[in-house]
C-alpha cells in the first residue's frame, strides 16, 4: 500500500498574514539601511515600529518622519503605505494582470478572504476596479496638494510633497512631512488641504465596494444595502461627531477658542473624519478635553468601512449591532436593515468581532498601564489608535518603552489584518457539526 504524503498548504488566512509580515520585515529592513536616515541609521525597534505603522497603514511614529528620513526612506515608507492600503494580494494581483497571467482558484480563494467577500463572483473584477479608482483619487489628491504646496516651496518639492500625502492620506496612514510631530496643525486654517484632505480621508474609508456600486449606478439604477448602510452610518458619524467636537472645544483655549467662526466649523469636522482611522490632525489631540479625547476613542473603536484603507470595527459592524439593540428592545425576531433582514450569522459575526476587537483593546491597555508611566486615558487612547489603524496621538508614542513598543506594533498588526482572520490563521480548519447540543436557557438581566 502506498502512501501519499500530505502536502503542507497555508490557508488563505494565513498567507494573508504571513504575507504582511514579510512585507514589514522587508521594510524594517530598508529602514535601517544608512541611506534611509539623514544621521545615524534608526533602530531595529524604531524601524520595526515604522515599517508596522505604514504597512498597517496607522501612522503612528516613534521617529520624526520628515526629519530623520532622507527621500530614500520616504519613498519606502510610501511604497509600505500603498502596498498595506490596497493590500499586497492586490497589488500581487495588479503585477500578474501585467503580465497577463491566469488567476487561479486557489489566489481567488485568498482575494475572497482578503477582500472579506462572500463569494468568488466578479473577485478579479472588483480588484481591478479597486486599483483604478485608487490611482485616479491619488492622482486627483497629488495634482491639488502639490499646486497648493507649490506656493510654498520649490515646485519639485511641492509635486513630491503632493504625492506623498495624496498616498498616506487616502490609504489613510497619514504619515507627514511637516515635521515636529506637528500632523497638519500648520494647516488648521488651510481650506485647500483641509477639503482635499477631508475628501481623500472620506474616498478611502468608505470602502471600494461603495466606489464600485457608484460608478455602476448609471447601469444599475439602484444602490446595494451595503452601500446605503456604509453611507448612512459614515455621514450620521461625521456630522454628529462635528457637531460634539464643536460644542466640546468651542470654548477651549489650546483649540478652538482662538480661531475664527468659519476655521473652528472646518476644524471640528475635519477631527470628525480623521479618527475614522486616518490619523492626521488639525488640532493638538493632546489640548484637547478628556470629554473630546474619550470621544475620538469611540469614533476610532467603529473606523472606517469594510474593504477600504481604513481600521476599527467598521460601520457595518456597528450598524448590525444597533439593529440587533433596536430589534431586541422592540420584541422582533429578525435585524432589519433598509427592509432587508440579515442572516443570524451576519449578527453573530458582528457580536464577534466586536467582543474580540474590545478584549484586545482592555487587554493591551491594562498590560501598558502596568509598564508605561502615564495616565491610563493616554494609554487607551494610544491603544485604540494602533487597534484601529488611526494614527492619532495625545504624544505617547514617542516616549513608549521599548516592550511598549512591541505591544503596540502586535496590536497594530492585529489591527489590520483583523482578529478574526488572525483567529483562522491560528486556529485549525473549520469542520461541520455533526450533532446539536439541547437547548437551554440562562437568565439575562
């Protein structure tokens, strides 16, 4: 009798994984090299940290990235950025449609779950689109920024800044190149970068199924239920969050207090849409009152939207999770959506990845509370901005220990690739049940 042995193959889960850690290394590599640096080389934990925070598209930085990286590191660090944003599957994707090679069922399988599609129907297609909707926002965004910077300084420097922004904003990283740690603080009063920002920072974190179902309305004549939850969620939270923000800092000296009616309006929406997992600022985060930081924590916590450049929960889990309240406090059986039920597995994924999301998040925190001397609401909010792919800072990040920062680049990554495609990447394979339990019954409240 013969025996065959059984080839080892990596699931889709965990060539994902494995994928953006050779990614990171490749980049920590790169970073640490003397032409990277404008001094001395940074450290393989600096550099680790960079590489994590770009290619996990966060923007958090132990290192000022305008100052101590030379154009060398910068394109790096963009190229980290481009490629976390799309994904690198995509972008593997986008070199094998180049070269006209076939994508088989086995690399469609991993785009599925890369994409957190539902089935293998038009995959090729939507990444396609995904990569020309990407290059034309960008290319749109570098042309705007870089004319605008031009009045600035010298006109290769403004196109180089253009297209460095246009990408970290847009993948919404938000890495910067103003220096001082400073976000886009010198440009609380810039309408030009504030909108064009807000734009790019909005296109990315709604998602490319939402780009694709709009560049297909004229055909169609109708939206998908995706579309219009992603939509109604993302503007509910933009505006509510203008709108508290506003009334928060209005008075707030170290904010808003000291600029005008028109800048203190563009302010407060601009730090409504950048938690979304954006990371660029306008306002000094750490200024702000505990009231607006605790606020921005929640805002990052839900994120973007699935299958965009954004992190969190994302809108669609938190609009399921309202549903599921609201069809529960009303007595109905079933979570209704725009006149659409959802499946309990939809329910019970979102519950999911919601509990798993908040664990890691308290877990982290409380490991950092006991290793990092600073208050615990600079450590959660710091938490959550890695979780959550945000970027934003009240100023810790710089002063991490090193174990710090090891536990922030884990969550970081966590955060991106999603803990529970984390979950299948570790555990083993899914097998069906082949008997129920009897059921029972626990009192709640």
């Amino acid at each position: 009798m013969i025996y065959r042995k059984k080839q080892f193959q990596l699931s889709p889960p965990q060539i994902l994984a494995f994928g953006f850690i050779l990614i990171i290394m490749t980049g920590t590599l790169l970073l640490m090299l003397p032409i990277a640096s404008r001094n001395e080389p940074v450290s393989f934990i600096d550099a680790l940290f960079t590489a994590t925070s770009a290619a996990c598209v966060t923007g958090l930085v132990v290192v000022d990235t305008a100052t101590q990286f030379t154009m060398f590191g910068h394109i790096v660090i963009a190229i980290l950025i481009q490629i976390g944003g799309l994904g690198f599957i995509t972008m593997a994707t986008l070199f094998a449609l180049i070269l006209k090679k076939r994508i088989s069922l086995r690399e469609r399988l991993v785009l599925q779950q890369a994409l957190n599609q539902l089935s293998l129907e038009g995959i090729v297609r939507l990444i396609r689109k995904i990569i020309i909707y990407s290059f034309i926002i960008e290319g749109a965004g570098a042309f705007l920024l870089a004319v605008r910077w031009s009045f600035d300084m010298p006109l290769g420097q403004a196109i180089f800044f253009g297209i460095f922004h246009a990408i970290s904003v847009f993948n919404n990283a938000c890495f910067d190149l103003v220096g001082g740690f400073r976000s886009f603080t010198p440009y609380a009063d810039d309408i030009v970068i504030n909108l064009v920002s807000m734009v790019l920072i909005v296109l990315g974190g709604l998602g490319f199924i939402v780009l694709a179902d709009f560049a297909d309305y004229k055909k169609k004549r109708r939206l998908s239920l995706h579309t219009k939850v992603v939509l109604s969620v993302s503007a509910c939270l933009i505006l509510f969050g203008a709108l508290v923000i506003f009334a928060l800092e209005y008075n707030n000296p170290f904010t808003l207090r000291p600029l005008s009616p028109g800048v203190k309006v563009m302010a407060s929406f601009f730090q409504s849409v950048t938690p979304r997992s954006a990371g660029a600022s306008t306002l000094d985060i750490g200024h702000m009152t505990q009231a607006s930081q605790f606020f921005l924590i929640l805002l990052m916590f839900i994120g973007a939207s699935p299958v965009s450049t954004g992190g969190g929960i994302k809108t669609t889990t938190f609009a399921i999770l309202l549903g599921a309240m609201f069809a529960m406090i009303r007595g109905k059986r079933d979570v209704v959506l725009f006149r659409y039920r959802l499946s309990a597995n939809r329910v019970y994924k979102a519950v999911t990845l919601t509990l798993m999301a908040l664990f890691l998040v308290i877990v982290v925190s409380m490991v950092l509370a006991m290793t990092e001397p600073y208050p615990f609401l600079m450590i959660l909010f710091e938490v959550t901005s890695a979780f959550a792919t945000a970027g934003l800072t009240m100023g810790l990040t710089a002063e991490l220990t090193p174990f710090g920062k090891v536990m922030i680049i884990l969550t970081m990554f966590i955060g991106r690739l999603g803990p529970l495609t984390l979950a299948y990447a570790l555990g083993s394979k899914l097998e069906k049940e082949l008997y129920r339990h009897p059921e029972g019954h626990i009192t709640i409240g």
